[in-house]
C-alpha cells in the first residue's frame, strides 16, 4: 500500500475485570445477540463454543505501513466469524472455523513471544466471538511482560457494551466499513443492520481513541478499512462521502482493490471477477474530489492468487508472514513454523 498522507498506551493494573462482562451462557458479544449457551458446544451464529481457538498466529508484513512498520505485526487469525460475508477471503476460518483449541495462558504466552520476536504490535484478527477470553489473555500477557500496542482488526460489526470491553485495553482499532447500503448488507452477508451498527461503532471509536504517534509510528487510535467489490461503485462512494462528513479529521482511511472471488463460496454476478481499471480510477477521482488525503491507498495489481490457505503449514508467502504458531495439529507443521521463526524470512514488503 502507498500513503496517502500521513500528517497511551492504556495500561491495566493485572487484576481488572471489566464491569459488566458477558460470558458464554447467553452470549450477546456481537449484536446478532444470540443469546445461546456457548459452554454447551459450538452454537449461534459464530458457530463456536466457549473455548477459546487459534488458527495461525506470527509476524505479517502485508499490513498498513503503520502497523506492520518495520518489523511486522504480530497478528494472531481466530476462527468463526460474527459476519461471514460471502466474500471472505479467510472463510476456511469464518466459514468452515478452522484452528485449534488455545488455553488463554497459552495465547498470553504468545503474545510475548511476538514482542520478543521484534513485533511492533499484537494485531488480533477477528476475535469479537472470544472477547471475554482475549481480554484476560491480554492481562496476563502484560503480567508477564507484554507492552506492544494492540490492535483490534474486525469487520466493525460490534456491539458498544463489547467495546466498552475493549477500550482500556485495546490502543488501536482497524475496523472494516463494509458498506452503508441495507440491502447489499443483507444480500452479502445476510446482516441488514451492518450500516446503522458500524457506522455508530465506528464513530465511538473515534472519540474514545484519538491518533497518537510516538516517532513516526502509530501507537493509539483508529484506521477504517474499505474494500472496493466489483459491480458496487455506488457503495464505495457511499462509504467514502460519509467517512469524510463524520470520521475524516478523526481517524484514517485505508481503501483496498485486492478482491479476490473465493471459487468455494460460488461468487455470483460482479463478484465473478476482481476490480477493473475504470472502477479504480473512478474510486480514486471521487476520493480527490472528497479531498480525502490521509491514509493509505492499495494500487491495482495485476491479477494473482492472494488467497491464504490455512490448511497449509504456513497460509501466506514467506514474504508477506513468518509464522510463529500453526492452526495445523500436526508435529510437523510446529516444527516448520518454529523453523521459520528462527530463520531469516522477515521481510517488509
């Protein structure tokens, strides 16, 4: 990604509980608010159970420049998914929830290693289904040492009592906007409230975390993702007017051009194929017009198969990731992720 333009760390005593806390008896972490007990087994529509599972977790450079930096993000994949678009790049975990089970020491324990591994911060991809347990892996992690930034990346389909769980312990949300639109809402991910619900998440995002930058690099605040869908330029200029209307001078905007159809989830009409020439340059004029100027913006690549295969021992190309933990329950594929770990792939892309 190139930029567009680029113009505390909040720590807990070890001991905190958040007030109010779901557990996973009658879940509402997300606000489908299912209500079901998780404890008995995998239910609801995240379709896991109360225990807390892992699918790949190390050091990824294909982030934003302000969070992979120089070192790359320490990213941890959980699966299951509040959202499951029909898009999904990583539907192996939001459809099909692959990954394994994880003790919460075991997740805090990695968490360290990553900042021992030269992380510049501890990037967990969606993981609203798990709050309750990452937010106690969170505190034991900084018990023993943690002290990276953390960032929370999700779909921006979240309930304000679950980031209410959040706030004190998360310093930097990346939050998808998906689309503003009701009814493409609901014919892709079958969620006809996603606008209204992530529109006001967003926006109190912004005002609990205001952009902080200590020598260049961002520690606290927030960066909103777009994807651009092929066929759906109406909805991208949708998003893009409203973010500059209520969230420009708050927070930054990341817009991407990497669709990729997913051939297992049977893509039907524009979603057949990736974005074109014309819709990019059509995006990119009407973001000049807006005089959006900070963020980021993905160039449009040449057709290629960006999709990560988590079934592998490692789901992404040894320059994009250097895996640390493998959602793989093989012995082999643990030690080829330690192999990697301790060899010489971390490059920034």
């Amino acid at each position: 990604m190139r930029p567009i333009t680029t113009s505390l760390d909040a720590r807990l005593p070890h001991a905190y509980v958040p007030k109010g806390m779901n557990n996973y008896r009658n879940c509402t972490l997300c606000p489908r608010e299912c209500r079901v007990d998780r404890c008995c087994g995998p239910s609801g529509f995240c379709g896991q159970s109360a225990d807390l599972r892992l699918a790949w977790a190390g050091l990824h450079f294909g982030e934003e420049p302000s969070i992979s930096g120089e070192k790359g993000s320490g990213t941890i994949f959980f699966p299951g998914c509040t959202l499951k678009c029909s898009f999904c790049q990583n539907y192996q975990l939001s459809h099909h929830g692959f990954g394994r089970p994880i003790s919460i020491g075991e997740l805090a324990r990695i968490m360290v290693r990553l900042q021992r591994e030269g992380a510049e911060n501890i990037n967990l991809v969606s993981g609203s289904h798990f709050t309750h347990s990452i937010v106690e892996a969170i505190g034991q992690a900084k018990k023993e040492g943690l002290s990276l930034p953390i960032v929370w990346n999700s779909s921006g389909y979240e309930s304000i009592d679950t980031l209410e769980m959040l706030f004190e312990q998360v310093d930097i949300f990346l939050p998808d906007l998906k689309t503003l639109d009701q009814e493409l809402s609901e014919e892709l991910f079958k969620c006809g409230d996603y606008p209204e619900v992530a529109a006001e998440a967003l926006k109190e995002i912004a005002t609990r975390k205001e952009e902080r930058r200590v020598g260049g690099k961002l520690k606290q605040g927030m960066i909103v993702r777009h994807l651009v869908l092929p066929g759906h330029l109406e909805s991208s200029l949708q998003v893009l007017s409203w973010f500059k209307e209520a969230l420009y001078d708050k927070c930054l905007l990341s817009l991407m051009f990497q669709y990729t159809p997913v051939s297992p989830l049977k893509p039907m009409g524009s979603l057949n194929r990736r974005v074109n020439r014309a819709e990019y340059e059509a995006v990119l004029g009407y973001l000049e017009r807006l005089n959006i100027e900070r963020g980021f913006i993905q160039e449009l690549e040449a057709e290629q198969d960006v999709l990560p295969g988590f079934e592998k021992g490692n789901p992404f190309p040894l320059a994009l990731a250097k895996p640390l933990w493998l959602g793989v329950a093989d012995a082999a594929a643990d030690a080829a992720a330690d192999a990697a770990a301790d060899g010489s792939s971390d490059r920034r892309i």
